[in-house]
C-alpha cells in the first residue's frame, strides 16, 4: 500500500482483519501521512464484494493478496484453505468482470513449484504436483486466473510467485503480527526476544550443502515495490499476453542455517534452537531465476539478506519497546 501510494496511486483496502490487523494500516498512515480507507469486509462473501465495486466505480486495478499462507495449516485443515483462497478469487474476478476493472494483479508463490527439477527455477518449469493443499491453492488460483483471462480478453493480469517474503518496514511501523506465527523468521525474532524459550529446524537431514532446506528470502518492500510496477506494466499495456507470470525472489539460495547464522550476526543474539523433525509439505530447496521480473517490470531486489534480518529483528524489539510502555502505564 505505501508504495502504491508513493507512486501516486490513490489506495483503498479491503481487509476483513481475519489475519491483519487495524495497525497494519495505521502504522499505513502514519508513513503515507494521511488516513487509508479500510473495508472490513470478507471476500468470500459475494454481496458485501461488490457492494465496495458499487461503491468506488472508478477502480483500475484489484491487487489481490487476501489468502491464508500457512503450508502446515493448510495440512492440518485443507478445506479451511481452499474455501478461503479460492472463493475469495472467485468473487474477485466475478466482480472484476461485472464493474470492468481489467488490471489485476495475484499473489502467488513459488510453493507452485513444488519440488523443482532445475534450480534456479524459472517461470517456464512445469508444475510439479503440490506439496501442501495452500501450494495447491495457489496452483489452481494461478489456473483460474489464467481460464478467466484467456475467456475475457479485456481482463488482465499478472500472476506474482512471491519466493519467502520476510522483514520489515524501515520505519518498524509496520511488520508480521501473528501471535504464534509459523514461518521461520518470526519464530527466530521470537525466540531471540525470549517469547519463545526455543526453536526447531525442521530437518538437517536434506540433500542440502548443510542438511536443512533452501529458500530464496525476499524482503517485503522489494515484493511490495513488484506489486506497483506490475499494476503500471498492465496499466500502460507493456504486457504481450493477457495473462503473466513473474518469479519475485532475489536469485539466491540461502539454507535455515545459514540464516540462522546471518540473524545471530546482525543482532549479536545467540539462538536457542534444535534440530527437529522434517515438516510435512516443505519442499527440499528453491530459488529463483528472476531474470523476467528485470527485464520486464524492471524491478531488482535491493535488500540483502542483512537488511532483511535486520528489519525483522528491529520490528521485533519495537513491538517489545511497546508493551514494555503499557506494562509501565
Ligand atoms: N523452518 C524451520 N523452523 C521453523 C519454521 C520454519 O526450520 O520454526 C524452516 C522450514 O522447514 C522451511 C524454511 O524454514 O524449510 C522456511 O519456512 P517458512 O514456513 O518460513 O516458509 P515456507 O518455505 O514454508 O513458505
């Protein structure tokens, strides 16, 4: 959203807060300098949809991020997240098509890949069979996005295969605010703050230079900056196909441990961590040829892994600063 807004564009949300929070969008506000308008509404409800279309006919383009992102979540409740995902989708692009809003942008994720023959994998890899129901998900909301397209030729879209997003806002306004997230970065600035007394790896037993699994971190401002320039590279009708995709990680193959190592770094923390069992739907490794994204939208990811370690980890002592002042109060 800011920076939508820093590029001029005018932003309006549409959030049910079932996973963000009011905060997220105050925290908005207070670097855009000005008050974002939220709609607390659920997507998978069709009605109160399109009451925000009828209410803002003048819309460009639908940016549509609003989905659970769990892998083992989504193991334990399948059918949680395709209902969520999915209809959610669905609704959009139903009310896409009735308003005539043709710019469309999708998060996807590179769990579509699944196991990936060849690595740095790139936007023409065939898909392997998915890993986990939310890796499926974002299959099949990739294939509805692409069925709708090919039958409505006005509507366009790109489909963004997010790498694993991590960080924080420079500003430490804004940042992950899950109670008991799941995904490695909060958990390891959880357990340096001590909310957590420790932490696992899952698996140091994988085909890997160190054993544990490789992901390709990308750090949330490079991934939110992609989403501007994909909405302008519709808007000005650069796209050759009415329906693209586009890999958004930083090229880089980095292992638990090896992050784990850059965290203690930066923040001069020793983790308290130990190896665990292999967590049913990981994927071994992956990482990102990210040439398409260059060459075409012009995006290059600009934050290191320092930076995005650093930024997680600054956001984390900002939410401590802050309840230590209301524990004070
Ligand atoms: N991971 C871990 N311990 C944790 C959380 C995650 O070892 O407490 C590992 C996980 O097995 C995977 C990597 O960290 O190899 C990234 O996991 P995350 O959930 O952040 O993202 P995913 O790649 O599943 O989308």
């Amino acid at each position: 959203m800011i920076d939508l807004i820093e590029n001029g564009f005018d932003v309006i949300s549409v959030d049910n807060l079932s996973r963000g929070s009011l905060r997220m969008l105050q925290g908005v506000e207070k670097v855009v300098g000005r008050p974002v308008k939220n709609y607390r509404v659920d997507l998978c409800n069709l009605e109160d949809t399109e009451a925000v279309f009828i209410e803002n006919p003048d819309l460009i383009g639908v940016i549509h991020f609003a989905a659970y992102k769990s892998v083992p979540e989504s193991v334990k409740e399948p059918l949680k997240y395709f209902r969520n995902n999915l209809n959610s989708l669905v609704n959009i692009l139903q009310c896409a098509q009735e308003y005539d809003v043709n710019n469309f942008v999708f998060s996807s994720s590179c769990s579509v890949y699944g196991n990936a023959k060849k690595l740095p994998v790139d936007e023409t890899a065939s898909l392997a069979e998915p890993e986990s129901p939310y890796a499926r998900t974002k299959q099949m909301g990739e294939a509805i996005c692409s069925d709708f397209s090919r039958q409505n030729k006005r509507f366009q879209a790109t489909l963004l295969r997010y790498f694993n997003p991590v960080g924080a806002h420079p500003s430490s306004l804004l940042g992950e605010l899950q109670e008991t997230p799941e995904n490695l970065v909060p958990v390891i600035t959880q357990t340096a703050i001590g909310k957590r007394k420790e932490m696992q790896i899952f698996g140091n037993d994988y085909p890997t230079r160190d054993g544990s699994c490789i992901r390709d971190y990308i750090h949330v401002m490079d991934i939110a900056n992609a989403h501007t320039r994909a909405l302008q590279y519709l808007i000005k009708g650069l796209n050759k196909e009415n329906c693209e995709v586009f890999n958004l990680g930083s090229g880089n193959g980095v292992s638990v441990l090896e992050l784990i190592a850059a965290f203690e770094k930066i923040s001069g923390q020793k983790l308290n961590y130990k190896v665990g069992p292999r967590r049913p739907g990981d994927v071994v490794q992956v990482y990102a040829n990210n040439n398409k994204a260059e060459t075409k939208l012009g995006w290059h990811a600009k934050y290191n892994l320092e930076q995005m370690m650093e930024t997680a980890w600054n956001w984390e002592l900002a939410l401590k600063h802050e309840s230590e002042k209301v524990k004070l109060n």
